[in-house]
C-alpha cells in the first residue's frame, strides 16, 4: 500500500478488512467471513471470505473491492483468477481478499486449512 492518498495512510489491516468487507456486502456477497491470521501469518494479517453465485458474480464483487479501493489510492500488490472467476485472489498486502464460486470454497475450505484464525465480526450495514 505505498500510493495511498494521505488519509488513508494510517489504515490499518483490520480497517482494510472491514472496508473490504462492506464492499463486498454491498455487491451481494454470500457467506462473508473475515480471519485474523496475524501471528501464524507471514504474509498477512486477514483474510477476507466470501462467495458468489456464478462465476460472473464472483467477478463482480472482486471488481467491486478493486474498483472502490483504487479510488482511494489502494492498490492490490497481486490479483489472480479474475478472467475465470472461480477462485479470485486480490492481495493487499496485509489484507488478502478470497472471493470464490460457492462450489470452489467448500473444496479449498479456507477456514479449516487457518482454523487456528480468530474470526472477526465485522459491521457490514
């Protein structure tokens, strides 16, 4: 997050989460969980979960994120899986977003491979 407007700056992990995770709520997105894998993570501090409905769903709501974000200077470092909107992977460096098709989440399951992860609750109305 290097090209950040100045008051986003100061944000940190868990507010890029819980942003993330509004963003997604808002663009429908199904099954939204958000893990605090700080200190058994070496590369991020939360994952964001969510799921859609169809491929073009899943495509949607990772737009969504990218889109809002990029309005505010917050760039992913690395996106993959965009084009077949299976499994779409937006890492923000200390906030990785996961947006899977319904079907692809219960085979990778996430939270039982970090199942040492604190769930957090986060506000998304």
């Amino acid at each position: 997050m290097k090209r950040l407007k100045e008051e986003y700056r100061a944000q940190s992990g868990f507010e890029l989460a819980s942003t993330c995770a509004r963003i997604a709520s808002d663009a429908k997105a199904e099954d939204l969980t958000v893990l605090d894998v700080d200190g058994i993570s070496s590369f991020a501090d939360y994952f964001v979960i969510v799921n859609g409905r169809s491929t073009r769903h899943v495509q949607g709501i990772a737009e969504a994120i990218e889109n809002q974000l990029r309005a505010k200077r917050i760039k992913p470092s690395h996106t993959e899986g965009m084009r077949e909107g299976m499994w779409v992977l937006l890492d923000f460096d200390d906030v990785v977003v996961h947006v899977f098709y319904h079907e692809q989440r219960s085979f990778y399951n996430l939270e039982g491979l970090w199942h040492d992860a604190k769930k957090v609750e986060i506000e998304t109305d």
